[in-house]
C-alpha cells in the first residue's frame, strides 16, 4: 500500500511539473473524488439481448391495455342478440357498398331465378353459381307496419351468410327519385321512403366484423306449418285438432233462425262488409277428420279426486294430453313430477314403465320447431370447474342478472284507459343460485332508468316473501350505469360483473334466457296452429311469462 501511495505521489508532481513547464497555467484544481462506494456491477451474457426484448414485450402489454380499454368501453354500451319467437324471420344486412341485393335463400323468389353469368366477388374471392330473379321480402316499418319489397335483378348464391340489401338498389327499383333514401349515423341505418311516411330504423351490428345495418324480416310460422304438415302426414297424429275456427265463430243466432224454416245461408256480424259463411259445419268437420280414429275416453271407476281427470285408451295420447297441458315440459321435468307423486296415477303409470323400459316418449312437433338449432361441429376441451362466486346457500345471497331484446314489439296488456302506443321490447330476468328462482320483469326501453325499475320491482316482490338481496352478479351493460351502481351502494349490496366478452361467466342467467325463449316459442307455435286468426308473435310477453310459470311450477328440483 505505501508502494502505490509514493508512486502516485511521484506521479502527482511530475503532472504538475509537465503542465507548469509546458503550459502556461499558474494554478489549477484537481476534482476531489466522491465519497459514495462505487460498486462494479457484473453483467452475465445476453443479458443486453434479454433486456431490449423485456422492453419490446412492455411495450405490446401497454398497447393491448389501451386496446382492451377500448372494447370495454364499447361493451358497455354493447347491443344484446335480440330473441326470436317465430320460424320465418331471420336477418337482413343492409350493406352501403352492396351494388345489388344478395340472398341465400331460392324460396323467396316470386318465380323461380335463372341462371347468371355474374360473379360475386368480395375480399374473400368470388363465386360463379349465380341465379337471378324477381326477389319478395316483408319487412316491418317502425310503426309494425309490413311492406312488400320487390326487388327485381335479385342474385341468389349459396355462398353467401346471410341475406344483403343494397340501399341504392331498392331505390332504383322504387323509380321516385329521391323520395326513397337511406341515412347512415353512427349507430344506425335509417331508411325513408313515402315523403318520410314510412321509416325503417336498422341498428348497427357491433360484433366483430360486421359493423353493418341490420333488419328483421317479418314474424311468421309459414315454415313451420309445411314441416309439420309433412310429419303429420307420416305419422299417426297425437296432437287434438283445434275447436277453434275463425270462419264460424263469430256467426250469429238472427231472430229469424227461430222460425221453422231457417235460412240457407248464415251471415257473420258484419265490420265493413257481409260475407256469407256456409252453415255445413258438422259435415266439414267429418271430411277432416273422417280418416282419424277417434279414441275413446275412459273413466276411472275410482272417485277420488286426483282422478277426476279424463284418461285416453292410448298411453301417447294420455302423454301428450299432459305434455300440452303443462306447456310441453321436458321428458325428464315430467318423470321427476311423476316420482314426486305431483300427477295423476294413470300419467304416472306411464311415465314409471317408460323410464323402467327406457321408452322414448312421442314426439311434440312444436318442442323440436322451437328447439331446433345448428349441430356445432367442433367443441372445446373441457376445463376445471373455476369457481369465482361463492356458493350461495340461503336466497338472496347470490343474484344472476341479465337481459333479452326482442327482435319483435310486444303488446301491453289493457283493461281500462286510454289505448297505449308504447310496446314491450325487452325485459329483465334475475336468477336467485340458491332456489333457482327466476323472475321476468318487462321493459318499454333498454334505458337506465327501465333497469332500475326492474331491479326495485324484483326487491319488492322479494321483500313481500323475507328475502333479502345481498349480491348481483350481471355482465358489463347497463347494470354498470351510475344509476344501478349508485342503487347498489344506497341499498348495502355488492355486485360483480363480467370479463369483456366473456358472457359465459355469466352463464345462469344466458342459461334461463335461452330457455325461456325457447318454452315461449313453443308455447306461440302451438296457439298459433290452433288459432292463427288471434295469436300472433307479438304476444311474446305473454308467452314467455306464462313459461316462467311453468318452469317454477314444474321444476324438477325438489
């Protein structure tokens, strides 16, 4: 050490003989050295390279959040899939840069189309098997009113998704110059015609890809009658023929069908204008059904009073007749009501030997017309089973929010009053994880306020049975508005939401949706076979009230 010391002493003045010798500097200062430790740091190898790649993957996680960010923001105000309650109804793009109306189904045509030489090109490649032809759409206006589209030079491939109507077009075939036009706005397509008569209001798709216009054709069971006619023709009918009929109905008794020679020719109660009805009702009748067997109703010798009810000589006929009369129940819901002695003895006969035999039961042709979907063709691996929520032991500790839009307006229900413009397009629907309870509340609108009354309707209802809510769990939408939240925190309650896009973690509530919308189909498709004249799908509301009835009252939980 005393070494380096009087080295560097040596070297300390010959520096500063040879800066005063050479230089001309009288005087000069020297940095006193810092007092901190200085500590080498040793570097391992790559460690550079791993660093410039820990900077660029920083940089793509900050860049996703901006994005999730994003897309939360926009899910927040996210349109839900709207519910359908017919067969004949499906979606209709209207596409700005269409240059002319495509279709992907050939039934439409008013005759049939002819071949063509035109190719559909797109980004995605072109197709060749084109036809061409006179196309008829019906479509409803904003006010329910439905108008008849007649869209010559229609082209009809199979490749197409779904049906595409060009604006441009439709106003060409119109020929009225610029009465007919269409208004593109950021979250819809407004389409005018008729001096602004007539409007068709066509919201923006938000899912990925689609960012287009899209409308609904017009409710009907038109497809559903031919398919059920064909079954019908096949197999032996279980279902009972309707004792309803329009034609006859509204006949009336005159003062002079009293007399001893009655008229030849009944008149109805006349509207606008009188049209004669034939009196051969009985006899039309036997021409209907002269070729059906007609079943003898039996009577149970027993008088006790479970078995006042009327059993049939065939086992499918007393099946259906307890299938039509729970509003089609499942298989399974109507064995385990038949275990839980909550039916007759004769139904639970039968239902006892068919689950011993393992029997399939008769078909209902409107629980296969209203539960008939795609087969997915592939699936996901199955994961564990992550619960998030705590499992909820007493009702009103764990609530599962949701709502549905119907495609369709509904009626509201009048006894007294002025009649009412305002129709039912959505509604709310709350599952309790405990008891299974589900409550349906219906909404004019999807605004904050409608969701709120919603939620204070199913407090009160709860209320009025000592239930208290405690916890709701909803996806992001409206239930993540100040005016809920603020509803929430006033009240003591908590509330958990959804990860963007991820509607499954919110399956119980999807999962009563999605039946409820099909029981209500089905319960639509089977009153409008029987009385097509007075039940139309805008009795939506009814129907899927009445199969929120029904799944609480054939519940198959004990």
């Amino acid at each position: 050490m005393k070494f380096w010391k009087s080295r560097l002493a040596r070297l300390n003045n010959m520096f500063d003989s040879y800066i005063k010798g050479n230089y001309k500097v009288i005087e000069y200062h020297v940095k006193t050295p810092s007092l901190r430790e200085h500590t080498l740091t040793w570097r391992p190898y790559g460690y550079y390279k791993k660093r410039k790649s820990r900077i660029a993957r920083n940089k793509c996680i900050a860049l996703k959040a901006v994005i999730i960010i994003e897309a939360k923001s926009a899910t927040n105000k996210e349109r839900k899939t709207r519910m359908e309650f017919d067969t004949d109804s499906s979606d209709i793009l209207i596409d700005n840069c269409c240059s002319h109306t495509l279709t992907n189904n050939i039934n439409n045509y008013i005759e049939p189309p002819v071949k063509s030489s035109v190719r559909v090109r797109g980004y995605n490649g072109s197709t060749n098997s084109t036809k061409v032809g006179t196309e008829k759409w019906k479509i409803k206006d904003d006010n329910g009113k439905v108008h008849n589209f007649i869209l010559p030079n229609t082209y009809y491939s199979s490749s197409v998704e779904t049906r595409l109507l060009s604006p441009q077009h439709w106003a060409q075939t119109r020929k009225k110059g610029r009465d007919s036009y269409c208004v593109t706005y950021h979250e819809a397509i407004i389409m005018r015609w008729n001096k602004d008569k007539y409007q068709i209001t066509a919201p923006l798709d938000n899912r990925k890809h689609r960012n287009v216009g899209v409308v609904r054709s017009a409710p009907g069971i038109k497809q559903y009658l031919t398919t059920y006619q064909a079954i019908d023709q096949k197999n032996t009918t279980l279902a009972y023929p309707a004792t309803i009929c329009m034609d006859y109905q509204a006949a009336e008794i005159t003062d002079d069908e009293s007399s001893e020679n009655p008229p030849e020719t009944i008149y109805k109660k006349p509207s606008k204008e009188i049209r004669p009805v034939s009196p051969d009702v009985e006899q039309l009748r036997q021409e209907i059904f002269k070729d059906k067997e007609q079943e003898t109703i039996l009577q149970d010798e027993d008088t006790e009073v479970e078995e006042d009810f009327p059993t049939y000589s065939q086992d499918s006929q007393e099946y259906m007749h307890w299938h039509y009369k729970l509003n089609h129940p499942s298989h399974t819901v109507m064995t385990k009501m038949a275990k839980q002695n909550m039916l007759p003895r004769r139904i639970t006969k039968i239902l006892n030997d068919m689950d011993k035999l393992h029997t399939k039961p008769p078909m209902c042709n409107d629980c296969c017309g209203a539960r008939a979907t795609r087969k997915p063709w592939r699936s996901k691996s199955a994961k564990q089973d992550r619960r998030h929520l705590k499992k909820a032991t007493r009702p009103g500790e764990v609530i599962s929010v949701d709502q549905l839009e119907s495609s369709i307006p509904g009626f509201i229900g009048q006894m007294t009053g002025k009649l009412t413009r305002h129709c039912i397009v959505a509604s709310t629907v709350f599952v309790d994880h405990s008891s299974d309870f589900s409550y349906v509340y219906l909404q004019t609108s999807m605004t904050s306020e409608e969701t709120l009354k919603s939620k204070l309707a199913f407090e009160k209802f709860a209320l009025s049975h000592g239930v208290h809510i405690k916890h709701y769990h909803a996806d992001n939408g409206r239930f993540k508005d100040n005016l809920f939240t603020k509803s929430i925190e006033d009240k003591g309650q908590t509330i958990s939401f959804c990860g963007v896009g991820a509607h499954h973690q919110n399956g119980i509530a999807e999962k009563r949706i999605g039946d409820l919308q099909r029981r209500a189909t089905t319960l639509l498709l089977y009153a409008q076979r029987r009385w097509p004249d007075a039940i139309n799908t805008h009795l939506w509301t009814y129907a899927i009230r009445a199969a929120n009835d029904s799944k609480l009252c054939t519940n198959k939980q004990k």
